[in-house]
C-alpha cells in the first residue's frame, strides 16, 4: 500500500493525503491491504483526493496497448461474425497486464489489489456449489462461463 501511495504522490501529485497503509494478516476473505486514517475526519471531510491522472477509466484502458490489441481482435472477430470482447473483459486484461509488468504505467495500483478477487466467480468450487440453483449461482456460472469463453477466444484453446 506505501507504494501506491507514492506512486499517487510522485506519479499523480496526490497531495494532503489523511491516509496510511495497513496490513492485516486475516485471510483473503477477512482483511488483507487497506488504508487508513491518520486522524479524524469529519463528516463530509475529505481523507484524500485521487488526482483524475491516476483513474483507470474506459478511456484509459481503450488508449492504452491492450485495448489496441483488443480493438484489432475485434476487427477480426467481426469479419468472422463473432461478438466483440466485452469491455470489462477488456479492463480486466488491461490490470493483469499491470500485474505482471512492472514497467507498467499502473503496475503500483494493480499490483495493491488483492491476487484473488473476492467476488462469487473467484470463489473455490466447493463453495460456489452452495449457490446451485439460486439467482446468484445461475449469474456467477454465466459471468465465470464469460470469461472463460473470451480467454479461450483470445488464446485460441
């Protein structure tokens, strides 16, 4: 968390920050990364800004050298009559691309998420088989289908 958040003082010019890292040594699903704090902050106070430079936002992602290569996969998927890759999708390659690349411009934000997601379609099966048959499961085994579908169109599996 410290090196994000000198990556958003050096990087972005974050400035008057009222936070600081903390790390707890819970489970995944319990704790993990965080900020905090550093005094009271009052109702409607601001704890700190996030300078518009350092939002990963659509437009960031579609700019960069992943929506690129997205936007060309596409281009060939269409003149095969197959559906475009889903923007999310997209952005979630863009990240584990920031992940894996140190180099990369947001490579302190991505590496201080969490390495496993904490959402339903990340959940071990044995957990997800308790939401058989309910709206929740039926969305998460859609969403997970997704992106499993999307990740072998991309690498031709």
């Amino acid at each position: 968390m410290q090196r994000l958040l000198d990556w958003l003082a050096t990087e972005h010019g974050m400035q008057n920050s009222r936070v600081e890292p903390s790390i707890s040594t819970a489970t995944p699903l319990e704790g993990g990364n965080g900020l905090v704090a550093t005094g009271t902050i009052t109702k409607g106070g601001t704890a700190c800004t996030i300078p518009a430079s350092a939002l990963l936002t659509p437009m960031v992602v579609a700019a960069s050298e992943m929506g690129s290569a997205c936007d060309r996969f596409d281009a060939a998927a269409a003149a095969r009559r197959e559906l475009p890759l889903s923007r999310p999708f997209v952005a979630i390659l863009h990240l584990a691309q920031a992940r894996a690349d140190a180099g990369h411009p947001f490579h302190p934000y991505a590496a201080s998420l969490p390495e496993v997601a904490p959402t339903v379609q990340c959940w071990p099966q044995d957990l997800r088989r308790v939401l058989a048959g309910t709206n929740l499961g039926h969305s998460s085994d859609a969403a997970r289908k997704a992106i499993e579908d999307a990740y072998a169109r991309i690498t031709n599996d």
